[in-house]
C-alpha cells in the first residue's frame, strides 16, 4: 500500500464506542496496512540520534478526532502515521487512537495504561494536557501542547508543540545577531499577544538588547495610526510642526520626523491584522526599520494580500520555508490526496510527524539527545521536560515567503 493510499485509510477510520482504534503493521498478524512506500518519508533526524532508534511495543495516541478541532487533529494524525510508515524501525509497534472527542483524555490516559502502553503520546488540547498532567507518572507521555503550569512535571512527562513563542524569540535572536540594540512592538490586547511580547522582551533583553516601548491593538482594529505614530514619536514631529506654523504665521513644508532610536519592530498579528499593519508602518516612515511577525501571519498555500507584507521577517518551519528532496516528496503526497486541506496544515502534519520520531529518543532515555532536526524545526528537550524549537527566518518577496539564505537558519 502506498503511503498515499494508507493516509488516505485512516482518514476515514470509523472509531469504536469506547474512543479507541488500533493500527498494527507487523508483517505477520494479518493486516493489510502493509508498506510499500517507506521511502517518501526517510530518516529525517539526523542529529545527536542514538545508535539505533528503539520503538515501544505499544504506542497510544490520544487526539480529539470528534470534537470541533477534528480538522487539525486529523492533520496531526496523518503526519505522525506517515513517519509511522517510513520508519523501517518502528514498524512492529503497534498503535492504538484513543479519541478525547468521545471519552474525556483522563479516561483515555488511564484506559491506555489498562490496556497495556509503553508509550502514550497526546493529547493535543492544552485543557486535556493540564488534566493527564495530574496524573501522569506510570508511563513515558509526550503531550502534544505546553501546560501553563510552572512547576516541575512529573518524571517521563514531555511536552511538544507549535508554541509562538519559540516563535518570538527565535526573532529575538535574530535580530540582535544582526546587530539590533533596541526594539519596539506591538501585539494583540489579549493573552496571546501579552505572551509573545513577553517571550520577545526576555530573549532580546537577555541577549543585551532593550526593549524602548510597545503598545497593543484591539482585535477589531483596522486603523494603526495613532498606535503606530505614538510608537515612533510622530505625534510629538507633528506637534512641532504645529507649534512652528503658530509663531511663525506662514506656512511651512514639513515632513514628519520618526524616532531614530529604534533598531528592530516586533509584531505579533493574525493574517487580517497582519496585511493592514505593514502598509502602514511603512506608510508612517519605518520601512526602512527591520520589522518581524511570527508565523501566524500568514497561511501557507494562501497568497492572496500576501504583496502586503512585503519586506517583512517572519519565523517559520523548516518543512515549509527551507524543505529538502524527501519532505517535498512527503508533502506532494500530502497535497496529493488532500489538496485544498494540505498546504494550511503542513505545520500541523510536522508536529505529528516529528512527535513520531521524537518518541525513541524519550523512551527509557538511555540516551539523552541534545539537538534533532525536524520537520519543525531544530528541536531541543529543557530541563523542564518541554521540546522547545529553534526555526529559519524568511522575508516577504513579491508576496511570496522566501528564505534569506544559509546564515537565516537556527
């Protein structure tokens, strides 16, 4: 069966009553899932990997196939099954889908110790990955979400995910590596945009830098006028300008004046907020100020209004902004079957494919790793039990994202 054609299948799985289905692929227990195309995938950590990559048994996976984030859950299923297939090595485990949009993940993480797991990995919302949290401890979990929880989590409890964060300070280095000293920002009015302002300001600031000033935006705006000329001191140029008019009585050509402290502007934006907030930074004299998003400011495979951001830096997966020959092969499989769906999902399919092979690396720990390239990015396990990412850096050209070249990347 090619890969393709295994996707394919289990999107359509139809779950049993109790939340859970199982895919086992060895040779001889009679399935039919057997792999004709292992090639597509390859062995895509390449760094620090132990001598031999040593699977579980039993795998449990725990993902809301059910609930109203099916869409992305199923995008984390397909790719984690892909690396699943084009792993020679991981072959003879068996895999077994608990759906937390059936059972609630509590019953799904201790129906998965019951039957048996050496392994669990999931669940996918943070909610149901701050629930298991509490009672994790029997087996090696690797939770596909951060918790907001500060204290030290329990022995064999990992976390993984697309976190912004590491986002926002991969921007962070990058710009004091191209020598910035000072930054402005401006994020969302919400807890979103308060923690990647947050995770910015303590990169840059620990790397030497200084954050000058930052302001927030509601979501509904579509005005950045007064934030942004607040932000480059232009209301006080204009306010000059007026005091200059006034005692000398004539008119007077002038040109506004911004700050010329500012080495680097940091936004944090979703695609709407993203498209009108460019051209007005450079409407407002910072088009020559270096200026970074992360990556939610666009959609991959969605170009249109993408001229808008031209010229900006954005932070993105090295799948999608710097592939090599066998992702694009895994990719054009992907779009092949699901093209409408694939290309905005691909970060989604990287998550679940590099939660497959993060899963020898965290088994028993005979060997500790330090730093694995992914498909999300350069991947390192804290002290703290988290899979933090160290991510490329591309820049809008003629509306389309393109990498800036070898010195971009983590």
């Amino acid at each position: 069966m090619t890969l393709g054609r295994f996707l394919f299948a289990t999107a359509i799985f139809t779950l049993v009553a109790c939340g859970s289905t199982s895919l086992n692929t060895l040779p001889n227990k009679g399935t039919d899932n057997q792999d004709g195309g292992r090639d597509t995938a390859g062995n895509l950590i390449t760094e620090a990997q132990p001598r031999q990559e040593i699977y579980p048994d039993r795998i449990a996976l725990l993902l809301p196939l059910s609930s109203q984030q099916r869409i992305s859950a199923q995008a984390v299923l397909d790719g984690f099954l892909a690396a699943h297939l084009g792993n020679p090595n991981a072959i003879e485990s068996q895999i077994k889908i608990y759906d937390t949009g059936l059972i609630d993940a509590e019953e799904a993480y201790a129906q998965s110790v019951t039957d048996g797991a050496d392994f669990i990995v999931g669940p996918l919302l943070k909610p149901s990955v701050e629930t298991i949290e509490r009672k994790a401890g029997f087996l090696p979990t690797l939770a596909l979400n951060f918790t907001q929880n500060n204290q030290p989590p329990p022995a064999g409890f990992f976390q993984f995910t697309l976190a912004p964060e590491d986002e926002a300070a991969e921007i962070a280095r990058h710009a004091i590596k191209k020598g910035a000293a000072t930054a402005i920002a401006m994020v969302p009015a919400d807890d979103w945009g308060i923690r990647l302002l947050n995770s910015f300001r303590s990169e840059f600031e620990e790397l030497g830098g200084k954050l000058l000033q930052f302001r927030t935006y509601g979501a509904e705006t579509k005005d950045f006028s007064a934030t942004i000329t607040a932000l480059l001191n232009l209301t006080n140029s204009n306010q000059r300008h007026q005091r200059l008019m006034a005692n000398l009585r004539v008119p007077v050509e002038f040109e506004p004046r911004r700050r010329q402290d500012v080495d680097t502007i940091f936004v944090a934006a979703l695609p709407s907020a993203g498209r009108m907030l460019a051209p007005q930074l450079r409407f407002h004299f910072a088009g020559d100020i270096p200026t970074y998003a992360t990556s939610d400011v666009y959609v991959p495979g969605n170009n249109a209004g993408n001229s808008d951001l031209n010229g900006v830096l954005v932070t993105e997966t090295p799948w999608v902004l710097a592939p090599r020959p066998d992702t694009e092969r895994l990719k054009a499989e992907l779009e092949r079957y699901w093209p409408d769906q694939a290309p905005p999902l691909v970060r989604l399919h990287g998550l679940g494919f590099d939660a497959h092979r993060l899963i020898p690396l965290l088994y028993k720990q005979s060997e500790q790793f330090t730093s694995i390239s992914g498909l999300s990015g350069n991947l390192t396990l804290g002290a703290d039990g988290r899979i933090h990412r160290r991510l490329p850096i591309g820049q809008f050209r003629n509306g389309d994202l393109v990498l800036l070249g070898t010195d971009a990347l983590p």
